[in-house]
C-alpha cells in the first residue's frame, strides 16, 4: 500500500488516491431516445345529439262524445199479452183469441178486464140518453126513466162509478161460475188460466159496447142487437174456449148452461139494485126494440 503524498490517504499501488483524485466518472449513459410517436388519426366524427323537438303549447283537441239517446221503453208483457190477444181477436177465426189465452202464462187479463170495465161503465151511463131519445114518452117505464135521468144528469160521474162497479162484479162473477163448471166437470184448471180465458172471451161483448155507446145516441134498436150479439159470441167464445183448454170426460155444456143462467139472474138483480130505475128502463126499451123489430 502507499500513501497518497498530497494528503496522505492511503491509495493503491501505482493508482489514483480515492480521496484527491476520485475515479474518472463514468460515462455518461446514451441519451434516451423518445419513442416514435405513433401516427396521426383523424378524429372521429363529432357526434351531435339531436334536439329534442320544442314543445308548443297545443290547442286541446275536441273530444267527440257519443250522443246518449234515449233507449226505448220496453213493452210491459202485460201490455204485449193483452195486444197479441186482441189481434188474434180480430183474426180472421177469432177464436184464436181464446186459444191464445188459455196458453198464456201472463195475467193479462188484467188489461182486458180494465178495457172491458171502462168501456161498459161509459155505456152505463149513456143509456139512459138512449131509452129517454127512442122509447115511447106515454109508457110508464119511459116516464120514470126520464124523470131518473133528469134528476141525476148532473151527477154522470156517479153512473159512470156504478157502471164500472157492475162490470167488475159482471167478469168475476162470470170467471168464479166457469172455475165451478170446470170443477164439477172434474177438470182442474187454474184460476188465473180461467181469468185470462173470460177476459178474452169479453172481448165482442167490450166492442158491443164500444159500438152500442155510438148507436145509443141515435138509434138506441140498433145498439140494443148489438150489444145481444156481442153477449152471445162471448157466451160461444167461453165455452169454446173451455172444450179447447182440456180433455173433458162428459160435454160440460149442461153444467155451463146452467152457470151462465145463474150468473144472468144474479147480474139482474144486481143492476136493479144499484140502478133499478135504468135497469126498468132499459129492460123496457128492449122488450119494445124486439115488438117494433
């Protein structure tokens, strides 16, 4: 080992002393070279976003409204029952009409027996118009007719009550008479069934009564058959319609005969019950419309 002459540090042999001349710095590294730079694209596109559409303000647009009509009143049955027998009524075989009401399940012979009831109470009270305008002034029946019209001309509405009250006692007398007919013919038929059947069967003797109202005030003879023949074909209405609606054993015409006598009879003392001086009165304008006839 030898020392350093300069400042006495030891250094190696035939080298440098590490203190006052350090080793020669190492070279410098190679400067870095900076990578290539990599080659220029083009942008993409710009990407726009649309707008959105601007919002005005709108007018409100009109809205159609369906319009509401009124729906049609349906028909009641009994109203449609009571119409469908009073057409085949005036078929060309009117006994459809009966037949027609004996298959019906509907009450209608509540329509009916009103029209009926209305229409022979309006006749009630115009007869007294008729007998006093055609009969005879020097018969007694007339002259009591007369004075009982004269005295209540005032009161119509009065007549018009006891008419409507004799015709609804009329069509249920008549229907509970054809029910008895029907039972002691053993044939069990319902109630309702027999109302609708006498209903139906009333229909000439309600258009007599239509007819007779009209005649009464100028030829009361005329009224008087008419309203005879409306009584008879609702008398052959009923019975036909009675064969029609069940199988009898034996006729029922006896037992039906017999019914319809009985029911005249009450009917009779009835009307003189309520009206006995139109009910003399009517009784003689008709016993003198057959001796003029």
């Amino acid at each position: 080992m030898a020392f350093c002459t300069t400042c006495g540090s030891e250094k190696p042999d035939n080298g440098p002393c590490p203190v006052c001349q350090p080793a020669a710095a190492a070279p410098p590294p190679p400067p870095m070279q900076a990578p290539p730079p990599p080659p220029m694209q083009a942008p993409p596109p710009p990407q726009y976003q649309q707008a959105p559409p601007p919002q005005y303000g709108q007018a409100p647009q009109p809205q159609y409204v369906q319009p509401q009509y009124a729906q049609p009143r349906q028909q009641s049955p009994l109203v449609a029952d009571a119409m469908n027998t009073i057409k085949k009524f005036f078929s060309p075989d009117p006994m459809e009409a009966t037949r027609y009401a004996i298959t019906s399940r509907v009450h209608s012979w509540v329509i009916l027996a009103i029209i009926s009831v209305v229409v022979l109470a309006f006749a009630v009270m115009f007869l007294p118009a008729g007998i006093i305008s055609t009969a005879d002034m020097s018969t007694a029946y007339t002259k009591q007719a007369v004075e009982w019209f004269y005295e209540h001309v005032m009161s119509q509405i009065s007549l018009f009550g006891y008419g409507a009250l004799i015709a609804a006692i009329s069509f249920f007398l008549l229907a509970c008479l054809s029910k008895v007919a029907f039972q002691v013919s053993k044939v069990n038929a319902p109630f309702a069934t027999v109302l609708n059947l006498t209903a139906a069967a009333l229909l000439p003797t309600t258009l007599a009564g239509i007819l007779g109202i009209v005649f009464a005030l100028f030829y009361f003879n005329a009224s008087v058959f008419i309203m005879i023949a409306g009584t008879v074909l609702s008398i052959v209405l009923l019975y036909s319609g009675m064969m029609q609606s069940a199988q009898f054993q034996k006729s029922p015409f006896w037992v039906f005969l017999g019914g319809y006598v009985a029911y005249a009879v009450i009917m009779y003392f009835i009307i003189r019950q309520f009206i006995p001086d139109v009910a003399e009165g009517l009784l003689g304008a008709v016993t003198q419309a057959f001796i003029k006839s």
